[in-house]
C-alpha cells in the first residue's frame, strides 16, 4: 500500500510538472516569504501540543468528512488550540489537493504541514510554492541517500522536515539525518493495522531535544493522555476531529495531555 500511495503520488506530480515546470515553481518557492517556525511552535510544553488535520479520506476508512472549506475547518482548529495544522494533499485515497494547502496557509497563522507521500524534489518545493511550513517524510517510502536529500532540501527552503517512523531501524536512520522533529505513526502504512503501544516502545531511542510526535491511533483523551505518558511532545490528529465537533474536541484532547507540575516529558529510569 505503501508503494502503492508513494508511486501515485509521483506520478500525479510529474503530471503537474507538465504545466508548472521546476524552474517556474522555484520562483514561486523563492518568491514566498519566510516559512514559520515549525520547530518552536511544537517545542515542548507543559502539555502534549496537538497537530489538527485537515483530512477528508483515507485508504483504510474511506470518507470520513466533505470539508466543503478547509480553510475554515482549520480556522476552527485554530480556535481550539491546535499548535499547527496538517493538511492531506494526496489527491487519490486521501481527496486532498495542494489548493487545499494553500487556502490553509492564507487563513491561519499557524505552521502548516503538507502531508503527502513525498520522493522527488519537485514535491518539496511545490510544497514551498504553495506555502508549507512543514514536509512530510516517510522513511519507510525513501532509500537513505534520497530521504538525506529530501531533508536537506527542506531545510535549504527555510521549511522544517517531520520525518516519520515505524521501526527502531528508522528511528535510527532519521537520527542519521540529524532530524530535529520525528513521528512514530502506529498506524503501519503496509498493513494499515494499529499498534498504539509502538510510540512508547520507540520513544527511548530518540535523542533529547528531539520533537516527539505521536501519530495515529487517537480517537479519545485517553489516547492522548498514554502518548503524554509515553513522553510525546507532540500528537498528530485527524479522524477524531474531522467526524466531531473539532473546537470542543481539541479541548478535550488538550486537557487530557496535561502535565504534572514540573515534568515536561516522561521520567527515564
């Protein structure tokens, strides 16, 4: 499913390239003032911050909600308290589009992420172009030397690169990059099957100073509240928000990821 994802989202842009070559898409990248800080924004905290996604479909649960208006469903993420917005640009399985990016980034004043299946260059600067704090990368979809280019490549445009993990193995091919933001993703993008406990079993192995994202499975404050117990920084949220009531659904989810007094991240024995 993985390569599946990944090669149909290449191919949609090489399609787009046809129209908008690379060199016209630079100049829109370079012509873009500077990205927000998306490292400080979900820095820790006295309480588990939250990425809200704007996200209409997925591969494993089909529709889960028109979003008529994804600048306005992120304006309301913004109302509840969210630390940045994700936003799905994956056009076949996910119903996204880079439009709906852009009209997130002209609403909010939050860092923005494009979460795609990203593995070329030109995916990183349209992301640029269209106004993307934060890129995506899938260590299970890239070789090495391609994720170190990629990476690179999104730091050179002044963005910040989430760099997400399955596996202890990718765990420590991201901290080879010198990633400054990693996310482990329960779900894995093979099967689709959920493990909520991989977070806590992958967290020890990232370095401090580090951003800690938790990805997927969280469908209720207790989710958030086991992420936090497990020392992340940081939880990525989509289906919860996008199938309720999203401002009252963020203050739900951050309360439960409050701290006691003092302690920012797990204790380490």
């Amino acid at each position: 499913m993985l390569a599946e994802l990944t090669a149909g989202a290449v191919a949609d842009a090489e399609r787009r390239a046809v129209g908008a070559p690379l060199a016209a898409v630079e100049r829109a990248a370079l012509s873009r003032s500077a990205a927000r800080d998306a490292r400080a924004a979900l820095a820790p905290s006295d309480r588990v911050k939250i990425i809200a996604e704007v996200k209409r479909a997925s591969p494993s649960r089909g529709s889960l909600a028109d979003i008529p208006d994804p600048a306005a469903q992120a304006l309301r993420y913004q109302q509840g308290g969210a630390a940045a917005i994700s936003v799905l640009t994956e056009e076949r399985r996910f119903s996204g589009s880079l439009a709906d990016l852009g009209a997130v980034v002209a609403a909010v004043d939050l860092p923005v992420l494009r979460k795609d299946f990203i593995a070329t260059e030109y995916q990183v600067v349209e992301a640029r172009a269209a106004g993307a704090d934060l890129v995506l990368l899938i260590v299970a979809a890239l070789e090495q030397d391609l994720l170190a280019r990629l990476h690179h490549l999104i730091g050179e445009l002044g963005m910040t690169a989430l760099v997400e993990t399955h596996s202890a193995d990718e765990v420590s091919r991201a901290i080879d990059l010198g990633a400054s933001v990693i996310g482990v993703n329960a779900r894995d993008l093979s099967t689709f099957e959920l493990d909520r406990d991989l977070f806590g079993r992958l967290e020890p192995l990232i370095p401090e100073g580090t951003v800690r994202i938790a990805e997927s499975a969280v469908s209720s404050p207790d989710d958030v509240a086991h992420y936090r117990d497990h020392g992340a920084d940081v939880v990525l949220i989509g289906e919860a928000l996008v199938t309720g009531d999203p401002v009252a659904t963020l203050g739900r989810f951050l309360a439960a990821g409050e701290r006691p007094a003092g302690r920012n991240r797990k204790e380490r024995t």
